[in-house]
C-alpha cells in the first residue's frame, strides 16, 4: 500500500448550506412559510408592526399592528392595543383586539379588553374580561 499517492481525490458533491436564521423576521421576511419570533425574556416598548406571522413570547408595552397572524404565546404578556388579520391568544392581554378574521381565545389565557372580529373562538378555560363584537364578514 502505497502512503503518499499522487491519484487526486475525488470531487464531494456540494451540499446546500443551511439558510442562516432571522433573529426577527418579522421585518421584510422573505419566506411566507415561517414567522417571526419575539422569545421569551424579550421586552419591547413602542409599535410591533409586522407583515406575515408572528409569535409573540416575551412582553410588549405599546399597539401591535399587522397585516398577519399574531400568536400570543403562553408566556407573553402584552399592554396595548392589537390590530391584526388573525389573533391566537394564550398568554395574556391587556388592551383591544381587532382582527379582520378570526381571534381564538385558548385554554389558559387572560385578556382584558374588548374584541371585534368576524369569528370568535373561546376555549372553555380562558379568562376574557371585556365585550365582543361579533360581526361576520358580508
């Protein structure tokens, strides 16, 4: 067996790098199949607007505004008004939600405020303190 070989080795086909990850996307993400994510131990003050979807585990103090799906995760807490297309709640809230879709209120969560949407989900041990204006779509 000869040690030093002057034979070239053969060429490894290219394996894709991974895409590298968004610290948020919830700003000029690219990709409709994933979101942005807010985690937990995060705290913002002011406006989150985003475009897509996004979940929020960390706390925001200020109005949310989007085009998208919000997730309300169960470790957040957000102070302030949510405009969005659909809102999932299972955290707590306090402020108004507007969604132009749908809001779900999950097991677990607490909101304090007033919802207006087309369709309203409340599982059965969600705390809401606040009115609902139900109205679908014509």
């Amino acid at each position: 067996m000869n040690m030093f070989s002057t034979r070239k080795p053969e060429p490894q086909p290219a394996t894709p790098s991974p895409a590298p990850a968004r610290a948020n996307g919830a700003v000029g993400s690219s990709s409709s199949a994933s979101g942005g994510l807010l985690s937990r131990g995060v705290s913002i003050k002011g406006t989150v607007k985003f475009a897509n979807e996004l979940l929020i585990d960390g706390e925001v103090e200020g109005a949310i505004d989007s085009t998208g799906t919000l997730t309300v995760g169960e470790h957040a807490s957000i102070k302030g008004e949510i405009k969005s297309k659909s809102v999932r709640v299972r955290g707590t809230v306090e402020g108004d939600i507007f969604a132009t879709e749908r809001c779900e209120l999950q097991a677990g969560c607490t909101l304090r405020g007033d919802i207006e949407a087309p369709r309203l989900v409340v599982d059965e041990n969600a705390t809401f303190l606040g009115s609902a204006k139900v109205t679908p779509k014509s």
